[in-house]
C-alpha cells in the first residue's frame, strides 16, 4: 500500500481533479459548490442520463459526462456517496429535461439511498425521471450478499456507454431506460488486487494489522472501496483468472449463477483498478482471453482493456463480461450503441476538433429548482430548552467521534465517526448562529437543510430521509404544545416512513437497532431518558450480531464480535445528550 500523495488533502484533491475535468474537455462544465460536471446547453435536446458516486473511481464518473454518454455526474467526497441535495440540483437544474431523465446508480446502500431521495424530489417536482440501480458484481455471492444484493463496480461504464448512444440518438425514456436495464441484467463482473488502497488525508494503518495481504496474496472479488471478497488466495496469474472466469461463468455454482452466455456476441472488459501498470495490464488481458476461448469457448467480438473504473491507485484489475442480446426496440443493436462514437475524456475517443475551435464559453447558472419556505405550524416548543437539549445531544456525537470511528475502522471504512462529527457541528454552529422560533416545525425545517448539505454516504440519506419525514409527520399532529406524545406519534411515523427506503430492521446490525428502541419506549412510556436507556442497550446489542446490511456484510472477519454498530453507537451518543445524561468512558476497546 503507497500511503505517498502529491496532494494529501482529500476536499483540495477532489475539487481539482474535477476542474481538470473542464480543463480538457471544453464540452463540459462545473458546478464547484454541488461538485456537478455537466455538459455545456446549446446541443440537441435529448434524455438526459446522470450517474455519479464517491470520488476515487475515476475516470468514472465525471470524465465520461460527454457528447454521446452522461450528461451529468455527481461526485461524493473520496469513496462516499454525494448526497441527496446535490443529486436534486443536477436533476432539476444541470441537464435537459424535456425528453426525460435516466439516473443510473451503482448498488451502495448511500448511493441508491441518496439519489433515489434526489429522484424523488425531482418527480414531486413534476419531472419524468427514470432511476436504474447497476449490479454486476459476482464477487460475493447471494449468500454473504444477503438483503444488499450484489455491488456495482466497472461493468456500470458498458451501461453507461450503451444508454448514452441511445439517447444521443433521439429514443424515448422507455427505450431508453429499457436497454439500460436489459445491458445491466446481462453483465457479470469480479475483481481482484494485490493490496488495499490509501485514502489521502486519513490515517496510516497498522503494519500489523490482519487486514493487511502479505506479499504472496492476492484478494479475490475485492471491491472499489477496499471491501473485502469471496477470499484471499496464494496463487499465480493463471490460476487467478481461472478462478475469476468460474465465479462469472459456471452455471453449476448457484450461489454465483447471474449470467448464461447464450450468445455467439460477448463484450469484454478488462478494467485497471488504477495502479497496474499499462504492461502488465497487456499481460492480464492476454491471459484472459486465452482462457476464455480454451476454457468456455468464448471469443468476444469487442475486447476493451483500460482504466475505467478505478480504486484511487488500486493494484488490481476486474473482468467484466457483456451478454450481448436483442434490444427488441426495432433501432440500433447493443453493438452499435457500443461502437458509436462519442466525447468524453475518459473513455477511447478523441474530442473533436470542432469543440476545441467552438470555444463555448456557456454555463447553466441561475436556478436549481423551486426552493420552498416552511410554513408555520402552530406546533410550539421552549425554544431556549429545545436548543439546550439538542447541543448536548449534538456535543455528545461530537466527544464520540473517535469512538465511532474506532469501531468503523474494524467493521467498515473508518467514515462514520467524521461524517457525524461533521453533521453535529454544522448544526451546532446553525444553534449558535440563529435565534430558534420556537415552532418545532420550522426550526427542524433549517436543521434538515443543514443536515442534507453537510452529511454525506448512508448515514447522511438515512438522517435526512428520516428528518424529512419527522418534520413533515409533526406538521401533521396540529398546533398547540409539542408534548412527548405529539413526538412519539411523529417518531413513529417517521420511522415508517424510512422503512421504505431501507430494508433494514432491528437485528440487522445498523442504526435502526438503536433507533428503534427510543421510538417504542417513548411511545410506551413517555419518557425522554428511558427511550434513550433504550436506544443505548440496543446499541450495545449489536456488539457480536452479525451485519444484514451496509459495507459490514461483505467484509467478513470476526470485527462485528468485538465493537458494536458505530451508527447505532453514534445515534445512542445522541439520544443520550438529548437526555442529560452524562458521558461515560467507552465500553469497548480493539482487539
């Protein structure tokens, strides 16, 4: 693992590399604030298709936004999803809409939680809009998978490429959408690497640690944010892709049986995670072919090898296998969309010298979508105890984020202590700054908006959708007095309402563990210090429950023995601030 970067700040680092983006190809342009790329107006209308997702996957998203493929990309920051209120905005105000809108979205629980609030809003809002979530990874099987479902990873670029030479080429939405989905549901994929990757800006890992590969290993199926795989092997190139090929392609395994090559037309890609170099890259892409003729007697009429879809500087590389099969919409076939020329800077065609000569100079400015004011509810708090009792919630997320991060960094990607710690602050900052109104409605209304802005990946979608939905739920309970009664009604409302975004349930090993507790024991008893009780012993129930959901389920290990969840954690920190009671000192320590 190379812990050496030319630029170690993660925020500097993204908002560059997405400049560059503008820089060469003259097509596009940036929305810096909402880190949107999105193709210049003046060209033919069309569907507009948007993707998008953590940063470090580069060239995807945003150098495929170009003449013939994406019409916009929406970044996160490094390997987390960007969140709901900059997905709405490149929605309503980035892209032509007239003919409809594709969104496209690898399967991450953040992604499809963020964008799918973003297309939502955009359809409240009148606009035709389509969402197609990509899974095309094989490299943990249905098992281990569970309710998740398998991850998107490099194959996503063949959907995207296909989709966005059919809406370059006039088709409706429906068709549109309909080939999208068609490629999606005929693609496999796996990946493997040497090693994980290094995140600029966090912490070196522990030389000692267990997760580290030794020098002879290789992880197989390993996936774009260093999530572990199907396993760890000590074995040459040959014997790797032979092992890579069976997980994609032999219909005996169950478990991994997404895909019957039934067609004489297969696309291959050989993807680079970004740190194998071109050479051996040549060398991996030989072997495979090789084996794919020798071994399953199948030779792909179009072989793309390079970097499409990276891991920051991963040392791996994944294959992809496209089903090649009938569009059935009486146009062009799944081939010629393939090969149909387009620009964009991070796929293998050149941008044309007309755009360069063009010089366009325009931008969309200007609107992003009707913003709404709240309206007063009636519904009225002690507005200085309501502030007091929220900062020493938010106080307490605060003084836990090393917590939470410790126990992230074992059972996930060590984000979701900061991506608190960033949202309590923000909002403490909101609490300092303004003076509340005392209507529970309208002050809830402005934390929201903090709360979308500030917090991003799963945890991020999950507040937000969650106080969308309370805020609108206490709306619904009238005027008067906001008694621990209204709240437990509009709690319990509330978390309904998530329950349709999200499978997740108490006993699946996430913040729902915690928040479900609170809800009920409010409801029971009308108590703000039992709910929170409640919450914490539901917290700590989640110490050696075995994940159903979220970036636990694919990486293994005994981790999940030893820490409970850190967003039921986190969100129990809270409720037990809100409740004046007093911090303790942390009940776990890594083994």
């Amino acid at each position: 693992m190379s812990a050496k970067h030319f630029i170690n700040d993660p925020t500097h680092l993204v908002n560059t590399a997405l400049h560059a983006l503008t820089i060469t190809n003259p097509s596009i342009a940036l929305d810096a604030e909402n880190k949107i790329v999105y193709r210049r107006p003046g060209h033919t209308p069309q569907v507009s298709i948007i993707s998008g997702g953590g940063s470090g996957h580069e060239p995807s998203f945003g150098a495929f936004v170009g003449d013939g493929l994406l019409s916009a990309a929406v970044a996160g920051t490094i390997f987390a999803s960007p969140s709901a209120e900059q997905i709405r905005r490149a929605i309503m105000s980035r892209v032509d809409s007239e003919k409809g809108i594709l969104v496209t979205v690898m399967n991450y629980t953040g992604d499809v939680l963020n964008f799918g609030m973003g297309v939502e809003k955009a359809k409240a809002a009148g606009l035709k809009v389509e969402m197609l979530v990509v899974a095309d990874d094989v490299g943990v099987g249905r098992k281990a998978a569970g309710k998740v479902g398998r991850r998107g990873i490099a194959g996503t670029v063949l959907v995207h490429k296909i989709a966005g030479a059919l809406a370059a080429k006039g088709a409706s939405l429906e068709d549109v959408y309909k080939v999208a989905k068609l490629t999606a549901e005929n693609l496999v994929s796996v990946g493997a690497s040497l090693d994980h990757v290094h995140v600029p800006g966090r912490a070196l890992p522990d030389p000692n640690s267990d997760e580290n590969l030794s020098a002879e290993e290789v992880e197989i199926g390993m996936g774009i944010h260093n999530e572990a795989g199907s396993g760890r092997a000590k074995v040459d190139l040959p014997e790797l892709v032979k092992r890579m090929l069976a997980q994609m392609l032999d219909s005996k395994d169950e478990d991994r049986a997404y895909l019957n090559v039934n067609s004489n037309e297969v696309v291959l890609l050989i993807n680079n995670l970004g740190g194998v170099s071109v050479l051996e890259l040549g060398g991996i892409t030989a072997e495979v072919v090789g084996q794919l003729e020798k071994t399953y007697n199948v030779k792909p009429i179009r072989i793309l090898a390079g970097t499409y879809m990276t891991s920051l500087n991963g040392l791996g590389f994944s294959i992809s296998i496209l089903n090649v099969v009938n569009t059935n919409i009486g146009g062009p076939s799944m081939l010629q969309l393939l090969d149909a020329p387009c620009e964009a800077a991070g796929w293998a065609a050149p941008i044309r010298k007309e755009t360069w000569e063009a010089k366009s100079t325009q931008t969309r400015e200007g609107a992003t979508g009707a913003e709404e004011e709240a309206k007063e509810s009636g519904l009225k708090v002690d507005s200085e105890l309501f502030k007091t009792q929220l900062s020493a919630g938010l106080d307490r997320v605060v003084a836990a984020e090393a917590d939470v991060t410790k126990y992230d960094t074992v059972v996930g990607d060590g984000d979701c202590g900061i991506g608190l710690k960033r949202g309590a602050e923000a909002v403490l900052k909101l609490l300092s700054d303004t003076k509340l109104s005392g209507d529970v409605v309208l002050d809830l209304s402005k934390i929201v908006q903090v709360v979308e802005n500030t917090m991003d990946g799963t945890s991020g979608a999950l507040y937000a959708i969650f106080l969308n939905s309370l805020t609108h739920s206490l709306r619904q309970q009238g005027s008067g007095e906001a008694t621990p009664k209204i709240w437990a009604a509009a709690l319990k409302q509330a978390s309904e309402s998530l329950s349709t975004y999200t499978p997740a349930q108490p006993g699946d090993r996430t913040l729902i563990d915690a928040l479900h507790p609170f809800v009920e024991t409010l409801g029971s008893s009308g108590d703000l210090k039992k709910a929170a009780e409640a919450s914490r012993k539901g917290a700590e129930g989640t110490k050696g429950m075995k994940a159903s959901l979220g970036r636990t389920v694919y990486i293994g290990g005994s981790g999940f023995e030893q820490v409970p969840d850190p967003g039921a954690w986190g969100l129990s920190e809270f409720f037990l601030g809100l409740a004046g009671i007093k911090s303790t000192e942390s009940e776990y320590e890594m083994v």
